[in-house]
C-alpha cells in the first residue's frame, strides 16, 4: 500500500495461507508504506501466516487498523506450521490485541523499530503469547487509547549479530510489482527483507526490515 491509499477488507485476512496440494508453503508480505489498510466486518482480524509464511510491514507513513485481532503464525499441525513476522517499522498498529493463533505449531515474531500500537478496548490479554517480540534502536510506543490494558509478553532485546545488507548482484527487469524475498538458512533467525523498485521496472534496493538476530553465518535469499 502506497502513494496514501486506503483499502479495506471486510472479511477474514490473511498473508501467507495454507499448503499446495504439493505441500509447498505459501509465502505473502503486506508492505504498508504510504496509506492505511482496515480490516474490519465478521472477520475483522488480520493474520501474518496461516500455515504458510507471512510478513507484514508497517512503515513510517503506514497504518494497519484490525476491528479484531493481529494473530501471528497459525499452524493446525506439525506439517503444517505457520511462519509469521510483524515488522513496525514507525507507523501505526491499532487493534483489539496481538496474539499467536498456535503456539505448538507456529512461530511468531514482533519486531519493533519505531511507531505506535493503539488499544481498540480495554483488555488483560493486549500482547501475550508470541515467541518472541523484539525492540530494537527505534524503540516503541504503546497508546492505551483511554483503555486499560495488559502486555505479558516479554519485550525482548535482539541479541548476536542481524543482516546488514543484502547485495544486489542482478537487478532483473520488467517488473509490475515488487518480489518477494525469502530469508533461510545461515545460523540465525528470522530476517526478512523488502524489495524496492525504480520506475522502469529493475530492482533498486533491498530494505532491511528485520536484521534477525544471531546470524555468524550470511542465510541464503530467493527471489521468489
């Protein structure tokens, strides 16, 4: 979302969601740069991963508002786990809480670097339940809106070494819509990365959303 457009989805959202029938994951990323999506109706929840790999990023001009809840990394089973990122990057989260949907067979991360989360409603379950949630040197602001709410979720220092770059070695051509990037291997977890085109259709950057943390040994990065 860019450019200060506002979109809404008036059901179940989800980025990243279920298997192929040949068992190969699905990947998704909402990038929120300049504009605001709502989520709201029956479902009015957002997901990041529902046994797929999902990341959504908030930038600085971006606003994600869910009637309901931001859920992270939903997984119904061993083989069918769900990777789910959450990258505030300095805009705005507002919503009624953030929870993981299955902690057995999931993986969840919150990472904040900049920006504010907002209380819908007052509630003792607002942060809780994740993996982990990072805060890193942009740091975070949490709005109670006039609500009385509770955060149980540890709020972690990232610790070891994160990504710092990733080189462009061929910047491809003919491009509508940004690629997507996935981050594996190495021996650390849980970088993603965004890709940022010029007006011609060729790669011009990869932004670093979220360093991860303990890397000694560079991951490998697919365009997909």
């Amino acid at each position: 979302i860019s450019g200060g457009a506002s979109s809404t989805m008036a059901g179940w959202t989800a980025v990243g969601r279920f298997e192929s029938d040949t068992d190969q994951e699905s990947v998704g990323l909402l990038d929120i740069r300049n504009g605001t999506l709502t989520c709201n109706g029956p479902g009015g929840a957002i997901f990041a991963a529902e046994e797929g790999i999902g990341v959504i990023n908030v930038h600085p001009a971006g606003n994600l508002v869910a009637e309901k809840s931001l859920r992270l990394g939903g997984g119904i089973a061993d083989t069918k786990p769900g990777t789910g990122t959450v990258n505030l990057l300095g805009g705005t989260i507002t919503v009624n809480n953030i929870d993981q949907t299955n902690n057995a067979f999931a993986d969840g991360t919150l990472n904040l670097d900049g920006g504010t989360i907002v209380a819908r409603l007052t509630t003792t379950t607002f942060l809780e339940g994740l993996d982990r949630a990072y805060v890193r040197s942009g740091g975070v602001t949490f709005d109670s809106n006039g609500n009385d709410i509770t955060i149980a979720q540890p709020l972690l220092e990232p610790t070891g070494d994160g990504i710092a770059t990733i080189p462009i070695l061929n910047s491809g051509s003919g491009y509508t819509g940004a690629p997507l990037l996935l981050i594996e291997g190495g021996d650390g977890t849980r970088a993603t990365a965004s890709v940022i085109l010029d007006g011609s259709g060729f790669v011009d950057a990869i932004e670093i959303t979220n360093p991860g943390t303990d890397y000694t040994v560079a991951p490998t990065v697919t365009v997909l």
